[in-house]
C-alpha cells in the first residue's frame, strides 16, 4: 500500500509540474489569444458559409422534401463526403510516400574500377593445328612370309634404304639363282647362233627364236629379282621408327602392318582459320606454335600452302605450315596453338572483358563520373554513367576498345549488374578481375 501511495503522490506531483510548465509556456507564447482569435475567425467562416448556404437553391429544396427524404439526403452526403475525405487521404498518402523516397535518392553501389590506357597490341590470328610428320607411314609387305632377321629396334633413326625386316627368302634365291643359269645358257646359243647366221649356217628364224628365248630368260630372272626384293622391307625415305613388334620366326601376312616410319625435322602443322581471313593469310607468313607438352617453349615456322578451296561445311579454309624441328620434340598428331603475326604492334585501348556488357543493341560500359561533390570522407563523389563502346579483337582476359570512351576514363570492372545511369558509386579495388593477356590456368 505505500508503495502504491508513492506511486500515486509522485504521478499526481508530475502531472502539476507538467501542467504549470504548460501553463506558464501558454501564458509566455500567449496560446489563449491565438487560439480565441483562431476560433472568432473559425466562427466567422462558419457562420458566412452558414448564411451563403441558406440561400441557396439546395438548401430550399432540401427544405421542401419530407423529413424522411431530407433525411436521406443529408445521410448520403454524408457517405460520399466521408468517402471523397478517404480517397484524397490515400492520395495524399502515396503523394508523400513517393516524394519521401524520390528524395532519399539512390542507394549507393560498391565497384571495382580501372583507367582506361594504351597497350601495345600485336595483331595475330589464332587457330588450333594438329602435327603432322613430313613424311609418315605405316609400313607392311606385298607379300606373306616368316620373318627371319629385324635388324632395327624401337625408336631407332634410319636412313633411306636401310633394311628393315627381312622375311625368308631362301627359296626364291635358289630359284632366282635357276633363272640366272637358264638365262646364261639362252644368251650362249644366242650368241652361237648370231655367229652361225653370219656364214649362213641357220637360218634366220632359227636366230631370232634363240634371241627371243634369251630375252624372255632374262625377264624371268629380273622378275624372280622383284620378287626377292618383297622379302626385304627396307626404309622408303629417312626417319625414325616407331614400336617395333616383329619379331624373327614370325609369319605375317600379306599388307599387315608392321611398323611406323615418321620424318619429324621438318614438321607440318595443319590448321584451319574462317574465311574472314583469307585476304590475311599468305605464303610465307610466320607462325608462332606452342604446345601443351612443352608450355615454356615456343616453335617458330612459315606458311607453306593454303588451300584454294573453303570447306562448305565449315566455311575455313585449310592451312598448311611447316616448323623446324632439329630436336624432335614436337610429334605428330600433337595439339597445338598456332598464331599468325599480322604486322608490327599497335597502340590500342584495352580493358578486362568483364567490364564489358554486350547486348542485342550494342556493347556498354559504365564510367565512374565525378559529380562535383564529396562524401562523408571527403573524397570526390562518383556516379554511374552508362556509354556505348565499339570493341575490337580479344587477347585472353583483355578486349580492345576502339570507340567510345578516351585514355584516363574511370570505368567499371564488376558489379555493373546493380547500376544504371546516376547511382552513387562506392569504389573498392581490393578484388579486381583478371586483366592478363596470356593468361595460365591455375595449378
């Protein structure tokens, strides 16, 4: 109880305190004659439009009706002067909402930015190639035999007409050499009946079956001799040999294949560029190749031949090149990367891809516009402006610009999602996008 008439005594204490500190403001501001005056001039307006009310024609006809009616009228006035009050309240609500937020602004946004410079630029066309070997086959015989001696091993070096494999030819020299004796003996009557016919011993069509006999003796040796040689794979051309899997004793077949033979020094690389380039493209042009087997090192070559015709599937046009090898590093069938130099380097504007957004009406970016204020740091205020670009050739996280903004400008390298012309900008360039020209995938 007395904490409750503590309570009380100190509610009631307040309560006086409050209202002899209103009473004394009002008496200091004199509210009491501004709102007496306020309440005449209320009053006056009232009773003006009282008596300008009661003149009028409404007001003689709502006289005229019968209390029910009148009545009803009254009511429905009412109703749509309460609901005309409501409707302009939600009016005037939406009003201030729209103009409390029109002067919020925009909410800042947080950028990475970059100046925009000149690099040096090589002009380049970049195609992917295979290898190719100057020369490669996969080698096999005419004819079916059982090996008997492979004087090569795998990888082996060799020169044009070495022996390879050689199959048994045992028989065939026996019978070559039975070819050969015949041969003689034909060539000797020949020769006897040459003698003969000189002193009119024979005839004449006695010597010239003899000549003929000779000659056909001597095809079939020369034949047998053809047939020998088949036993003997030898080299067709100089180069190295691949995986050697015959081994002697072995029977192979006839167009079994055998073994590979590959000249790697010099090499070709194919490849194919669009049909845009083709007035670019010349013989003799050098070539940059790098491949994935040897990342650090790059091969240099020349243009060998282009085709005079374009692929109607791809509309490409083929391209042979053809690359110094002296260390046989480079094999064919590999993968490479091939770059054509198109003339001396250029100056071009360059900035990350990402700063670029293309679109079906053209390519943007946005530029960091000073303002000509500050904010709460005391740094100059930028704002977001959104301007066209022509872009030019790529190089690997770069894109040349070749119209649209000028060396100096500030623009956006990422977030440009969130803007649009005339958002604040808050730049933070702790993180910026990859901006490289060759650039390596991370390990």
């Amino acid at each position: 109880m007395k904490l409750l008439e503590t309570i009380k005594a100190k509610v009631t204490a307040a309560t006086v305190a409050l209202w002899a500190w209103a009473h004394a403001k009002a008496e200091e501001w004199k509210l009491r004659e501004k709102l007496a005056a306020l309440w005449e001039k209320v009053r006056a307006l009232g009773v003006r439009l009282r008596e300008r009310l009661l003149r009028t024609k409404a007001y003689a006809k709502l006289q005229a009706m019968t209390p029910l009616r009148r009545r009803m009228t009254i009511m429905l006035c009412g109703v749509f002067l309460l609901l005309g009050l409501i409707f302009g309240f939600n009016q005037l609500k939406t009003f201030m909402i729209k103009h409390f937020i029109a002067g919020m602004g925009l909410p800042p946004a947080a950028v990475s930015t970059l100046a925009v410079t000149f690099t040096e630029w090589q002009p380049k066309l970049s195609s992917v190639g295979n290898v190719r070997a100057y020369r490669g086959v996969e080698l096999s015989t005419e004819i079916g035999g059982l090996v008997q001696t492979v004087p090569i091993k795998s990888g082996m070096d060799v020169k044009e007409g070495e022996l390879l494999i050689k199959l048994n030819d045992a028989s065939d020299v026996a019978q070559l050499n039975s070819l050969k004796a015949l041969a003689d003996l034909a060539k000797v009557i020949n020769e006897r009946d040459r003698q003969q016919l000189a002193i009119q011993a024979i005839s004449k069509n006695v010597f010239d079956t003899s000549k003929a006999d000779a000659a056909s003796k001597q095809a079939q040796v020369e034949q047998q001799i053809a047939l020998v040689a088949k036993k003997n794979l030898k080299a067709p051309f100089s180069g190295r040999v691949g995986i050697v899997m015959i081994n002697p004793g072995q029977y192979v077949n006839p167009g079994d294949k055998l073994l590979t033979l590959q000249t790697l020094d010099p090499i070709f690389v194919d490849f194919n560029l669009p049909q845009s380039n083709a007035s670019q493209i010349q013989v003799g042009q050098e070539i940059v190749v790098t491949t994935d087997a040897f990342k650090d090192v790059s091969f240099t070559g020349k243009v060998t031949a282009v085709s005079p015709k374009v692929d109607t599937n791809t509309r490409n046009i083929q391209i042979e090149a053809q690359l110094a090898n002296p260390d046989k590093k480079i094999l064919p069938g590999m993968f490479a990367n091939v770059n054509i130099k198109l003339g001396d380097e250029v100056k071009l504007l360059t900035l990350p891809q990402t700063a670029v957004t293309y679109n079906p009406y053209g390519s943007t970016v946005f530029i960091a516009k000073p303002t000509g204020k500050k904010d709460k740091q005391g740094n100059p205020a930028l704002e977001a402006q959104q301007v066209f670009v022509t872009t030019g050739p790529t190089r690997g996280d770069q894109v040349a610009i070749l119209k649209g903004v000028e060396e100096g400008v500030i623009v956006v390298t990422s977030g440009q999602l969130k803007l649009k012309n005339g958002t604040p900008l808050i730049v933070n360039n702790k993180v910026q996008p990859s901006n490289s020209p060759n650039p390596q995938p991370q390990e």
